[in-house]
C-alpha cells in the first residue's frame, strides 16, 4: 500500500473518529456548580443517599449528585447498588422488591429508609442535582427514563442527567433535548457493572457519544485519557467522580469543571476554605 492511501486512511479514520465523539456543544459549560457532594453529604453516621444526607447537603448550600432505578413496582428510588447487602444487609436486588417491601429496611443500622425520587427532589429544592440513572435492567432498557423525565419536569432548580448506558442517554437525546445530559465514562477498561470489555473501551474514548451526543462527560477523577482532551478540544463541560478528602478534592478541582466529591474525614471549612460553603 502506498503511502498516500495510508496517509489517506489514516485521515478517513481521524475524520471518522472526529465525529462520533463529537459532543451537543449547544449547551456548553451549563451546569452552574463546580462541586456537587456525592450521594449526599454522607459521613460514618449519615448513610449516602438517604434523606438526611441530602438535607446535609441543603443545609451546606451544595446540590448533588445521586443514583436512580426502578423497583418491582415500578417506583423511582435513590439507591446506588443493584444489591442490597452493602448498605441494608439483605441479599436480594432492588428490582425484585416493591417500594412498600423495601421501606421496611434501614441503611446501615440507621433510622434511615430507601427514599424515593420525588421525597429528595423536594428537599433539594431549588439546588442542583445530578441525577444518574442506573442501567440494571438492562444496558439498552430505557423504561427508567420518561419516569424520571416527569419528575425532572417538576424540578424547580437545575436538574441534568447522566449514565453509563449510552442507550439511556440517547433516549433523553431524542425525547427530551433540551435536558442536559451527560454521558458517564471510565479510564477502568477491566469492567464496570456488567459492561464488557469493547463496551468499556468505546465508553473510554467516548465513541459512543455519536449515540446520545452528551453536553457534558462525567470520569471517574483519577482518570486521563484521550476522551478527556476530546472534551477540551470541543470545549464542554467535564465531571471528575469521585474524590474523597481535601488533597483528592483540590487535586480534582484543578483539572475538571464540576467535581461530585465526599468529605471523608475533613471538615467542609477544611477542603474549600476560601468560602465555608
């Protein structure tokens, strides 16, 4: 092969490249903080994602960022794990259970319950949330989404969206495009909750974006690969996840636009002393 069709090949697959990754700039740096507490301001006595939480949250002035999925019967809570084990010590998954059945539980021996969607959303009032939508019914499932659609239109503050499923996000693309989506991504290319290998590379350098055309990228804050200079280059909004702690906070802040952080053991005055929040 001469070297000009190598030449000319090489050019078709950057061009190629160059538009699958290209993001909705239409909406460019809209997200109006640049911090967001992690499933709520949670420490060893206040459980993540619970209602108390959130109103630590409320209380500080910082909005956040949470986690949803659908149970049996079809209601919208705010729970990370597919499981129960880690935070209620039982052995079965969200989905399988109805709302009323897992109102029954408690987080991690507190007083505090699974909240729903709509229970956060109105303490959270008017500050921002960043809601990601689990994708454990399926990578390509979207019945999550016109739920949280009707919630999020009920928002009276700056609500946006962000998922692992590029499906998930290509949904909000088409039904709803003037919400501010995001699309979740990972330097980890060994596996994330049930994603494979090409599907984990393809996350990483953001081809996937030609899917859902994200206004925003959310990685974990670790993280620096191609797809973080793709964002630059195009010039939108970048979320680092999550980092714990003053140095791993600071070190964030320096390098992304939003940072979801948790306190870990500092203080809030400890890791942004220039404003006490």
């Amino acid at each position: 092969m001469s070297v000009k069709k190598l030449l000319m090949g090489a050019g078709a697959a950057a061009a190629a490249y160059m538009f699958a990754v290209s993001p909705d700039a239409s909406r460019k740096k809209a997200f109006p903080a640049d911090r967001l507490a992690h499933r709520g301001l949670h420490d060893e006595t206040i459980p993540e994602n619970s209602l108390a939480a959130f109103r630590a949250a409320k209380e500080a002035g910082l909005g956040v960022e949470l986690d949803v999925q659908y149970t049996l019967d079809e209601k919208v809570v705010v729970f990370h794990d597919e499981d129960l084990l880690r935070m209620c010590g039982v052995d079965r998954k969200v989905r399988d259970m109805t709302y009323d059945e897992l109102s029954e539980l408690r987080l991690l021996g507190t007083d505090e319950r699974i909240p729903l969607y709509s229970e956060v959303l109105e303490v959270m009032s008017p500050l921002p949330v960043l809601c990601e939508l689990k994708y454990y019914l399926g990578a390509t499932d979207t019945r999550l989404c016109p739920a949280v659609l009707e919630l999020l239109r009920g928002y009276d503050g700056c609500m946006c969206i962000e998922s692992f499923s590029p499906a998930i996000v290509g949904w909000f693309k088409k039904n709803a495009p003037d919400v501010f989506r995001g699309q979740l991504a990972s330097g980890d290319i060994k596996g994330h909750r049930g994603q494979d290998l090409i599907n984990m590379i393809l996350l990483r350098t953001l081809t996937v974006n030609f899917i859902g055309r994200p206004h925003f990228i959310s990685y974990r804050y670790t993280d620096s690969s191609l797809g973080l200079q793709v964002c630059r280059l195009f010039g939108i909004q970048t979320f680092g996840w999550a980092p714990r702690g003053t140095a791993q906070v600071r070190d964030a802040l320096s390098r992304f636009d939003t940072v979801i952080f948790e306190k870990g053991g500092d203080s809030l005055e400890e890791i942004f002393p220039e404003d006490t929040v």
